[in-house]
C-alpha cells in the first residue's frame, strides 16, 4: 500500500509538469500540421473593367446664341397735367384705365366759360389798341402839315410830330395782340387731345372733378413701339454681334399660350451696372396693327440674342467635364490619362473649349463612380435612342 505522503507527492508533480506536457503536445501537432497538412490555394483578384463611351474631338466653329431675360416696357410714357384751371364737363369713351385712343382724339374737356370771355375782352382791347394807331397816325399827320404852314424846317421835338404817342400806340397794339394769343391758347389748352396712339394706365380725375393748374389728369404710353432692357453679363456681351439692326428674338409664354416677337438691337447702356456687373442692351419693336393681348408693358420675355461664332473650338457634352476643369482621355491601349482644358464658354448640354484638346483625342463621356489616372476601359459603341411612341 502507497503511504499518504507518496501520494500526495505524486498528486504534486501532477499539478506541475501535466500541464507542461500537454503545451508541448499541443505544439508538436501544430509543427506536423503545417509541415505535411494541404495548403489553401491564394485567391487571384481581377479589377473589373467598366464599358465606357469616347468621343473624337474634332475642331469647328461654334455658333454663339446668347440668353437674357427682361420686361417689356413702353419707350413713350407721359403723365397729362392740367394747364389751366376748370371743371371737367366732359370726357371721352377711352377715358378708363386700359382703353385705347387715337392721336388726336379728344379725351377730356374742362369748362371753357371764363376762356371765351376772357379772349372776347383781349379781342376788344386789340382792336380799340389798332384804333388809337390810326388816331395817332391821324394827329402825327396833321401836326406835320400845321408845322409846314407855319414854320421851315424840321421841328426841333419829336412831340411837335407826335412821334412818342404813335410809338406808344404800335405798343398798345402789340400786348393787345399777345394778350388775345394767350387768350385762345387757354382756350385751347381747355381740351385734352391725345398726343400719339396710345393705351391709358390709370385716370387720376373724371366728370366734375375740378382741375387746378398742373393737377395730374391722366398716365398712358404710346403702342406703335415697345422696348425690352436686356442686362448681359460681360463675358456675354463681349460675344455679343453689336452690328446695327441685329435681330433678337423674345418669347413669353403663360399657361397654355405662347408668343414670339421680332425685335431690334438698338443700343447698349452708358455704363455697367455696379451691383450685378452686367452691361444692359436695349431692343425695340413694334407690336403691329393687332397685336396679341399678352404684349403689353410688363410682360416677362426670354431673349435670343446673336453672338459672334467661336473659332476652332471642341464641342463636349457637360458630363465628360471634370473637376477643375479637366476631361478624362483614353490612349490607343485604352488606358485613361487626365487633361486639363480652357473653357471658351458652356450651354445647358455642351462645353466648348478652346484649348487642351487636340483632334483625334478619344474624350470620355461616361460618367464613373471614380476615375484614375491609367485605368483601364472597355470602349463600347454608344447604343441609338430609343423611340418614344
């Protein structure tokens, strides 16, 4: 029989050299495995190459339309103010915001009494004025017969001859004059007539009103022409073909209807605006003898304005452009490669540039998720449109 103390040291060296012996086996498989187990074949990891479309670029001359926006606005705008003082007793049919008139045409009449009156009195004094002119010259006469019967010579004052009273008569006669002109300008100055063909804004009196001296009567504007203020940016209006009657065409449109107008490059301003740096131009037309009732002051239109063509420029769509103005080319092995371009000016769907491309350069038009210098691409023959039905 084992005595308690061998086997409390065999339960001892147990506890020490056990564990020992199982890290050292433990081991000993994990050499054996790595020295004669099979190995896991290394995964080969190929870069996928995207499809993609080029473009040839090609030089041409591009033709430059230039885009505006502005207001119709009538070129003849006047505010009728009373010239002399009445009560309105009549006006005419037109006299209602938005109704229209002939030149000429009568258009509102103040009560003329005190006119008339007042010319049959200047009347009366011209003529009693061209009386005394004939009674002086009358009296200078006859002092120039009495002097020759009763003395030689020549009178030594013009009093003896009357001279001094017949001047004073000829004066008479012309403030008398003056007086009745005035007389049938106030008259005349009691009737309102239309000046030109034209449209009424807004009427600021009516019948029985009283109108003093310089009271406003009336706002309205001429319709034979119109004119839309243009402001283009200087880069634009450095494009822009300034020869005389340059055509521009503007269009509006509201709801289901449009219209189109003809119009005329008449001039630019006299100095760029400070706040937005645009230069405007002003173009003119005439809406014609019917016109549509949308062309009216007010109207918001788009313009179309000619520009002078650019030379020798590559056309590419907005999307082969890249960040800082850069576009991505692919060489003959079909590896891409960046450039940088100068931009001569962009549209709503192209980019045209004036440098950075030469003829034959294959431009990638595809847009990729990312781009990197020497990426290899698949170039693909961009497929026909569809039709819609």
């Amino acid at each position: 029989m084992s005595s308690p103390d061998n086997i409390r040291s065999l339960s001892r060296f147990g506890r020490i050299f056990l564990p020992l012996l199982l890290v050292a086996l433990g081991a000993a498989a994990q050499q054996a495995a790595v020295k004669f187990g099979r190995r896991a074949d290394k995964a080969v990891v190929q870069t996928p190459v995207p499809d993609v479309e080029l473009l040839t670029a090609e030089l041409s001359d591009a033709p430059v339309t230039l885009a505006a926006q502005g207001v119709i606005e009538p070129i003849t705008q006047s505010r009728a103010a009373a010239e002399v003082a009445g009560r309105v007793i009549a006006v005419s049919p037109s006299w209602r915001d938005g109704a229209s008139f002939k030149q000429g045409e009568e258009l509102l009449r103040l009560d003329d009494a005190d006119y008339l009156s007042a010319l049959a009195n200047a009347e009366a004094n011209a003529a009693d004025a061209a009386m005394q002119v004939r009674m002086e010259q009358a009296r200078a006469d006859q002092a120039m017969r009495d002097w020759k019967k009763l003395a030689s010579g020549n009178p030594e004052s013009d009093l003896v001859t009357r001279a001094p009273q017949l001047k004073a008569a000829h004066a008479r006669v012309a403030a008398t004059n003056a007086a009745v002109a005035k007389a049938k300008r106030d008259l005349e100055r009691t009737v309102l007539r239309a000046p030109f063909d034209g449209r009424i804004l807004r009427t600021l009196t009516n019948l029985g009103s009283y109108a003093a001296p310089g009271a406003a009567l009336a706002e309205f504007y001429a319709t034979d022409k119109f004119q839309v203020k243009l402001p283009l940016p200087l880069d634009d209006f450095t494009l822009l073909d300034s020869a005389a009657d340059s055509p521009v065409t503007l269009s509006a449109t509201a709801g289901t209807r449009s219209v189109s107008i003809k119009a005329t490059l008449v001039r630019s301003a006299a100095e760029i605006d400070r706040a937005s740096r645009t230069l405007p131009v002003t173009v003119e037309f005439s809406p014609g003898p019917d016109p549509d009732p949308l062309i009216a002051p007010g109207l918001y239109v788009n313009a179309s304005l000619l520009g002078r063509p650019l030379k020798n420029v590559v056309r590419i769509p907005r999307r082969a452009l890249l960040a800082g103005d850069r576009v991505a080319v692919s060489s003959p092995d079909h590896h891409l490669s960046f450039r940088p371009v100068t931009i001569a000016r962009t549209t709503r769907d192209d980019v045209l540039l004036s440098s950075g491309l030469k003829p034959g350069d294959l431009v990638l038009t595809t847009s990729l998720a990312v781009i990197t210098e020497g990426m290899a691409v698949n170039p693909v023959t961009p497929s026909a449109p569809q039709a819609k039905p």
